[in-house]
C-alpha cells in the first residue's frame, strides 16, 4: 500500500501543505461539537500522529473512532498547533480492519502483569513500543561494534552434545518418546537420533574458542537455553546471548573490551533513541537517561572477589544469605556491591575455583581462577567472562577434579595441543542488558514471548 510512515509524516517539515496518505492503528481519540481528534500509531515512532478531523466537512464512522481500528487517512499535513511537528488534517478516512470493543488494549494504564497475560497484544502500548524500539537499536550496534573493531560473527551450533559443564540445566533434543524398556540410558540415547544425548546449547563459548583460535576475534549472538528452575526476574529459559571470543587476551582485555562494548551501546542507545529513553525516564525509571550518560562517561570499578567478601561479611547482618570466602555470590550480594558499595558498574575478578567453571584459567594462587563478574545497579550480573585455561595439564587437572568424561571434550583439549595462546571472552545477556537501559524490572517484559518455568504462551 502507497501509504507515508508516520516517523517522517510528524517530524518532516518540508511536507507541510502536501498531501500524504498514513496507515496506522487508533491509540487514542476525543471529539468535540466541531472537531475530532485521532491519534494513530504505525509502529515507525513512539510519538503518534494526530489526525484532526473537521466534522463540518466529514463524517467519522462510529467503526473508525475505536481503539485498535485500523485506517488509512488521506490529509494534508500542517504545523501541529502545539509542538514542534506536523498533523493531519484529514480529507478521508478508510477503515482497514475493524476493531470491537473487547480489545483488552485500553485507555487507562494496564499493568505489566496484565499486559504478559496477552503477549500478542502488548506490543501495541507505548511501554513496549519503546522496548521493542531500544531492543533493535541495540541489537544493530551489537553487530556494528564488532565489525568495526574488527570481530567475525559466527554463529555455533544450537544443538550439541556437551553441556558447557557448570553454566546450568541443559534441555534434551530427542525424537523418541520414552522408553521405560531401555537397558540404560545409554542404550537408550543410542537409538535417539544422534546416537549419543543431546541437547539445546547453554553457550556457544567451547565453539567460539574453536573459531577464535584462527579467526583471532569473533563473536557470536545468538540464543541460548537454560532449564533454569529460578523463576527470577532475571532468568529466562531462552535469552539471546553475546560471546565475544579474542585470541591473545588476558584477564585485563576481557575486561577493558567488555567495557568500551557495554559503554558503546549505552552511547548508542542514548543517540538513536532519545524518545523512547525519555519515555523510560518518565514512567519506568526516574533518573534513567543521567545514570546512563553518567556510567557512559566515568570509568568502572574493579575490585577482587576476595575484597569484595572483606566488605560484604561486614555486612552479613542484612543478608539472608551470609557469605564467608568461598561462597557464591548471590543476587542480594551482587546488587549491594553495586548499588550501595561502588554506586556504579564493577568487575568482580578472582573468583574461587571451586565456584566456577573448568574452563577457567588457573591463577598462580591455586586457589583462585582469572574470571569476572561484571555487576551493575538495579541488574546485578549482566556479564560472566574469563581468561581461558589455555594449559594442557591444567585444563585436565581441572577436569579431572571435577570427574568430568575427558572424552567428550576431545576437540577442546586438542586447542591446547595445536599452538595454544591466552584466550579470553565473556557472554553478555542481551535481555539483561535491554533491562538495564530501559529501566524494566522483569526480564520477560523484554522478550517477545518470554519462556520460563511452566510458562510457554
Ligand atoms: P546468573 O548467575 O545470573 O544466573 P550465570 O552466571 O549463570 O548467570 P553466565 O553463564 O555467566 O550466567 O552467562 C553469561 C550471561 O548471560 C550472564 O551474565 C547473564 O547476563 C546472561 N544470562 C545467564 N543466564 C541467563 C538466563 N537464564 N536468562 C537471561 N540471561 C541469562
Ligand atoms: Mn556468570
């Protein structure tokens, strides 16, 4: 259909006094004895385009004035009588799609709660509009961050036969019904249809080291699964996941890349969406666009994980979990580090061995690995990175020590045999990340349908 978005039909200045025909969906209308006032929406902009209707010279069908109607209006576009863009001053007015008055997308407010039970339909109020918007913008930077900086993207494989041991609950990939008559389950994996079990990859990172070994910087974006039992606000059973992967980097380059990437798309984000943030800034979280141009402009704090459990145990009292040298950290650690200690990101590095994954490399300590943490207010964790073990003897040590089926990971070994060099990476939650710069509080109000333990809309 020859119709004009209605991004260029408000803010294009020089069609003021032209014709022009827009599509949209009916968000709002009022009316009174003289005139009537429609404001319609296409998806191509948070603002909406106010179409004025002179009752004197048109009819407006009862059809055309319902929330969520779909019309074409042909006008003239002239100077809003308040602001800075245009209207329409509309000459006729085509209904495309009707819309009766069940439609749950009305006037007054609806909550989030409400809005997840019609993930459908939510997409059409301002909130997740703008959601929606910043979710591309920053998506679209992703990819242009790393091109620029000289990164292949590549993309790993969804199903696999390793469980990138330690990152959580892996679903299966089968095409058999259960067979309560196998042997054992190896039997019965035998007769599935790769042969052996399967399942949906909770990271790409052991193929992304694969390709970083000759590629030198890659990345990858692209979603992961995690049978999360958590049912937090942070945790989905299916986010999208980027895993820059770099060949000749230490601890120190992981963080100073994750860093300059997290700053980048902050910037970008800032620029390309100013509407969308000051809608943020108003509704969802006071202050948003100064913390954002703030973190954009000053530097990250650092700090070990074993001065950061110097400061947390004298803090235990207000902790339902208290922690002592050795334990994980949990969210109520992560978000007061953050937010009441540092006020600001911080890279937690140095972590136990014990709590953290095979892959990672050994610190000289012998008790520590050379992983980090980097946790932001209202968020906690939105990356999990490390210098990779790149030592033969010490990757199967760890392996070892953690009675894990050295078969399996053949090729991954064999990256310490052929020319192996430091190597680091990290994986950025892309959900985490679109909640942090918008302000949203629940990781499933940024995902189209969001899937979560006994949730699959
Ligand atoms: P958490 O401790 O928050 O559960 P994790 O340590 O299991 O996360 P990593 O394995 O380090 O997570 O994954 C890297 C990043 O991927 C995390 O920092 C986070 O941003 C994101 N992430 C991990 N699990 C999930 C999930 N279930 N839903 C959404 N994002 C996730
Ligand atoms: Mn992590």
């Amino acid at each position: 259909m020859k119709h004009l978005d209605i991004s260029e039909a408000l803010t294009d200045q020089t069609l003021r006094g032209q014709t022009a025909v827009v599509c949209g969906w009916v968000r709002t209308y009022r009316e009174s004895a003289q005139v009537a006032f429609l404001e319609l929406s296409d998806g191509s902009s948070l603002p909406r385009l106010q179409v004025v209707v002179d009752k004197s010279k048109l009819d407006v069908s009862a059809e055309c004035t319902k929330l969520g109607a779909a019309l074409a209006v042909r006008g003239t576009l002239v100077g809003a009588y308040k602001g800075e863009g245009n209207e329409l001053n509309a000459e006729r007015i085509t209904l495309i799609g009707a819309c009766p008055a069940e439609y749950p997308i009305q006037k007054k407010r609806t909550t989030l709660d409400f809005l997840r039970t019609i993930p459908h339909l939510r997409l059409r109020t301002n909130t997740f509009q703008a959601v929606f918007r910043v979710r591309s913008v920053a998506a679209q930077a992703i990819h242009r961050y790393f091109h620029a900086h000289g990164y292949y993207y590549v993309n790993t494989p969804l199903i696999t036969a390793s469980d990138c041991e330690g990152a959580g609950e892996m679903f299966r990939v089968t095409t058999r019904p259960w067979d309560a008559k196998a042997a054992s389950a190896e039997e019965y994996y035998k007769n599935d249809f790769f042969g052996v079990k399967a399942g949906l990859s909770v990271s790409g990172q052991l193929e992304g080291e694969v390709a970083a070994m000759a590629l030198g910087k890659i990345y990858t974006f692209g979603p992961s699964f995690r049978a999360e039992n958590s049912n937090t606000t942070r945790h989905l059973a299916e986010f999208w996941h980027i895993e820059p992967e770099i060949a000749f980097a230490e601890l120190p380059d992981v963080i100073e890349i994750a860093e300059d990437l997290l700053k980048y798309l902050i910037n970008a984000v800032l620029e390309e969406c100013p509407e969308e943030l000051k809608f943020f800034d108003s509704f969802v979280e006071k202050g948003l666009i100064e913390k954002l141009t703030h973190v954009a402009g000053s530097d990250f704090a650092v700090c070990t994980y074993t001065d950061a459990i110097g400061i947390l145990e004298k803090e235990n009292a207000r902790f339902q979990f208290p922690v002592h040298w050795g334990s994980d950290l949990q969210s109520e650690h992560e978000k007061y580090l953050t937010e009441k200690v540092f006020g600001r990101p911080v890279f937690v590095t140095d972590y136990p061995k014990e709590i953290k994954s095979f892959y990672m490399k050994q610190n000289a300590d012998g008790k520590t690995v050379a992983a980090t943490d980097l946790l932001v207010p209202g968020i906690g964790e939105i990356i999990g990175g490390s210098e990779r073990e790149a030592d033969y003897g010490k990757l199967v040590a760890a392996m070892d020590a953690r009675k894990m089926d050295k078969s399996a990971y053949k090729q991954y070994l064999d990256l310490r045999i052929f020319g192996s060099v430091p190597h680091g990476g990290f994986g950025l939650g892309f959900e985490r990340f679109v909640m942090y710069v918008t302000g949203m509080e629940n990781i499933r109000d940024v995902t189209l349908f969001p899937r979560s333990v006994k949730n699959i809309m």
